[in-house]
C-alpha cells in the first residue's frame, strides 16, 4: 500500500485497526494449529518433533469438537427472542456491519458473508411495522479496498427490495464495532433523540456492541439474530465427530472475548 507512516502516525484509530487485524489473525485456533505442525516439521530432535506433532493433532481435534465449542458459544451469545413480543415499534433498527464478505466487482454483484441474517432480519422487522427506519452502519472492512463501503453498497439491496429511499439511513466510515457505536451516535442524537432504538447484529455480538453503544451514551435495546449455537444435540456428530465449522466457530469467539478485552483496556467500551 502506498500509504505513509505520517498517516498512520496521525491517525491512532487507524493504526487501531491494522493492529486489531494482526491480534485476529495470531489468535486464530488455527494459526496455532499450523505453528505447531511446522514447529515438528524442523525441529531437529525427533522425539520432540513426535510430540509436537501430536499436540497439534490433538488441538486440531479439540477446535474441531463441535459440542465443546456449541457449548461455549451458547454460554456467550445472548438469547434472542421472537419480533411478536415488540409490543410497541422502534422509531429505527440499527444494522451492525459485517452483512458483507466482499463486492465482487467483475459482475457488480455483492458476495454476502455468514452474518447476513443481520440485514435480513430487520427486513424483516421493518415489514412487520416493528421498526420505522433501517440505519444501516459501516464502512470497509478491509485494510485495503477502503472504498468499498458496506453500508452504501446494502443500501442499494434495500432499495432493490422496494424499501423506500427515506427509511434507510446510512453510516459508511465505521471500520469496527466501536467506531459503529460511535459514529452511529452520532446520527442517533441528532435525528431520534428520545425515539425507542433498536440495535440488530448477531447473538455472539450483543455483548461488545451494548458495551460500545453504552459508552457512546446511546440508550437502546438490542435484537440479538444469526445465532451460531444451540440446545444441545447428544448424537454422535454432535459429540464427537470434528467439523470445520467448528473452527470457525472458536475463532469468532475468541475475536469476541478478545475484543471486548482490548476495548475495555483502549476505553472503548
């Protein structure tokens, strides 16, 4: 990237994000996994390498167990409950970020990632008269590619989806959760100050976004959706047998309890 340190030297928030983006990739269950299968494959004392080797065999067994991770990921992620008990509707619903995997620009077509049932959900919400706006929040995610703004690009779904132009509101220069709490404020102070809000973003998600929305002084309450557990299943692929999914299921929650640690630690949340 053709970026100066002067710019990143100016900017602490972004420097933030960069090194936030190297904490993720470190705490990967998997990063740990190939550290240590590599760490056997040249060490020199072979004795040592066998052991080595086995250890990374039985940590990839254990981020693969899919009931050891559905069991913590339930104990983290809020319950979420049923749009019916809205009694009475929210002036607007709050869209985290994070509906976007990547713009494909080749065909111009969106690429949705796992966590698009944020989006869908206030669709949802919106249709059944439970919130009046949808805000959309976020920018890029990406280190690179800050051009491509998630929340402008989604606008255009909900427009396509004959979502009127005056009930989307967007905020497209959040890079994380807290700056989407922050910039979200913002717009929320200015434009439904004393209105009921309504954040939206996955389950396992609730807990650093309410930390973030509270210290950006914003009183709301939250719909947790895109739940990645459940009640517990005893069968023989629930107990025992490895699943990759289960993989990615530990790193969203260490990114979670990580997260939430670093913000309190930046006062962020």
């Amino acid at each position: 990237m053709n970026v100066s340190f002067a710019f990143f030297a100016n900017r602490p928030q972004v420097m933030f994000f960069i090194l936030s983006k190297i904490l993720s990739f470190i705490t990967y269950p998997l990063t740990w996994v190939v550290a240590l299968a590599l760490y056997a494959a040249f060490i020199k004392d072979l004795k040592r390498s066998r052991k080595t080797f086995i250890a990374s065999l039985l940590l990839l067994l254990f981020f693969t167990n899919p009931f050891i991770i559905n069991q913590l990921v339930h104990a983290w992620e809020v319950r979420s409950y049923s749009q019916t008990q809205i009694d009475t509707p929210y002036a607007v619903g709050v869209v985290m970020g994070g509906s976007l995997k990547f713009y494909n620009s080749e065909v111009g077509r969106i690429v949705y990632s796992s966590s698009v049932d944020r989006l869908l959900q206030a669709v949802d919400l919106y249709r059944s008269n439970k919130i009046g706006k949808i805000f959309l929040s976020g920018g890029s995610g990406f280190v690179n590619f800050q051009n491509i703004k998630e929340a402008s690009l989604l606008k255009t779904t909900l427009l396509n989806m004959q979502i009127p132009d005056s009930d989307i509101v967007v905020e497209n220069e959040s890079r994380n959760t807290y700056e989407n709490a922050a910039n979200s404020a913002k717009i929320l102070k200015a434009n439904f100050a004393g209105k009921k809000i309504l954040i939206i973003t996955s389950a396992i998600h609730i807990r650093r976004t309410k930390a973030c929305f509270v210290k950006a002084s914003i009183d709301a309450d939250y719909f947790p959706v895109d739940e990645r557990s459940g009640v517990g299943i005893f069968t023989m692929d629930k107990l025992i047998i490895p699943n990759i999914d289960s993989m990615q299921a530990w790193e969203q929650l260490i990114h979670e309890c990580v997260g939430m640690l670093v913000y309190k630690i930046q006062g962020y949340a």
